[in-house]
C-alpha cells in the first residue's frame, strides 16, 4: 500500500478547505449534509473546523453500474431535516464520477433547497466526472488509481485509516 495524503496532509488541507466554507457562509444559515458511509470521516473533521454555526444531517448513497453499465445512484436512506429553505453543503469523501453528487444535488434541491454546493477530500478523474459536475472544493486531486482511507473503503474494510492510500 502506498500511502498517497498522510494523516498530516489531510489535516491541514481540511483546514484550508473549513476556512474557505467558513467565509463562504459567512451570515447565511449552514446545513451540512455528509453522505454515509464514506464522506462520515471527512465530515466529521470539516464541520469541527468551520467557525459557524450549523445543522448536520446524513444521508446514505451508493453509485454502482448495473449489468448494462450505466452509473446509477440509490439514495438509501432519508433526511431528518427538511432541506426547504435551507443552504446545504454536501459533504462526500471522493469524486469520481460524480454521479453521486449530481444525484443528491438534484434530490436537495427538488426537496426546495436554497443553495446546494458540495466538498470532497478526493476528487479523481476530473475528465470523466467533467459532465456531472465538479465539487465546489476539492482537498487532492488523485492520479486514477484505486485508493482506500479516510473514509474510502474496499468492500467496507480500510475507512479507519487515518492517511488515503492506494490500494494495490
Ligand atoms: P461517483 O458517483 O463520483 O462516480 O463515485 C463516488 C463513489 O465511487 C464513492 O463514494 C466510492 O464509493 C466509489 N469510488 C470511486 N473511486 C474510488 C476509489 O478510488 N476508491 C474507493 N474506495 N472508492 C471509490
Ligand atoms: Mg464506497
């Protein structure tokens, strides 16, 4: 395993990204909502570091390709707060498609979202998720490889890593 972001690197990079949210929201009502299971681990360091207060909801949702290999996205589970009226920010661990994110863009703002913009700690193939939509910030952009940590699994082991590795 090649240790790609250390425990360091994503630290301070959150940091950045919290101080950027956190003048971005400046005076504007802020609801985080972290997509489960990935984006838990990233969430919960970003809104620790944003300087404002908020509401923090989750929401689970998994992007798989069906056997005709098209990208779909299944929202699994529902929002305690209603998103009406509100400004959300999205939180996920990484970007590659970015189906995912388009997807539950699209699910907050049919719920009468006000704003919706989205972070990610990974963003990977900017190419491909060019279509969908890029995250409104971004920590790393990765080199198109297979990566596990911080939230990233492989058949749900290797999220407790403190660094994004990849996996070989
Ligand atoms: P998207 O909808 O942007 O294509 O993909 C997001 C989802 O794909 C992530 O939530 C994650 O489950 C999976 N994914 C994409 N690339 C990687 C990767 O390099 N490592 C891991 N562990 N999951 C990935
Ligand atoms: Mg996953």
């Amino acid at each position: 395993m090649k240790i790609l972001y250390s425990q360091e690197k994503i630290a301070a990079r959150v940091r950045e990204i919290a101080a950027e949210v956190t003048r971005f929201y400046e005076g504007k009502p802020l609801t985080v909502i972290i997509i489960a299971s990935g984006g838990v681990f990233f969430g919960a360091d970003l809104i620790r570091e944003i300087k404002l207060p908020l509401w923090v909801d989750s929401i689970g949702a998994a992007s798989y390709i069906d056997d005709r290999s098209c990208g779909r996205v299944s929202v699994r589970s529902k929002l305690k707060l209603s998103c009406a009226g509100r400004h959300i920010l999205l939180v996920d661990e990484i970007l590659d498609t970015g189906l995912t994110l388009a997807e539950l863009r699209h699910y907050v703002l049919g719920q009468g979202a006000l704003s919706v913009r989205s972070a990610v700690i990974v963003a990977k193939d900017i190419a491909r998720s060019q279509a969908n939509g890029l995250a409104d910030w971004t920590g790393f952009v990765a080199p198109n490889r297979f990566l596990v940590g911080y939230g990233l699994d492989f058949r749900e082991e290797y999220r407790n890593l403190p660094y994004i590795a990849i996996l070989d």
